[in-house]
C-alpha cells in the first residue's frame, strides 16, 4: 500500500520536482526506492531518523 501512495503522490507531480517519503518497516525500506528507480525516478537521499523510520527523497522524472 505504501508504493500505492508514492506512486500515486509521483504520478500528480511534474517531471524534477521531489517527493519526501517516510517509510516504516523492512519491507517499504527495500521496495520503495528500488521500485522508484526501476520506474526511472531518481532516488537523491536516504536517511535514517531517530524515530526508527527511513526519510527517502525521490525526483520524477
């Protein structure tokens, strides 16, 4: 559900602006970027918060 969102949040933006996601769990840590890549969007950061989730900032493309 978690790509659902993103996908649909990426697919109403313009292609260079960037999407800010803060993802929960293993499974969306792994998915979520690589997906996004696989779809030609750029993955610029991924970051570990101290609250345990994963911000990763996406660019369309």
């Amino acid at each position: 559900m978690t790509f659902v969102r993103t996908r649909l949040a990426l697919d109403r933006m313009a292609s260079g602006e960037t999407l800010l996601v803060r993802l929960r769990g293993e499974e969306p840590r792994r998915n979520i970027p690589r997906t996004a890549s696989e779809q030609g969007h750029a993955v610029l950061a991924e970051v570990a918060a101290l609250d345990g989730t994963v911000l990763v900032l996406l660019r369309k493309k």
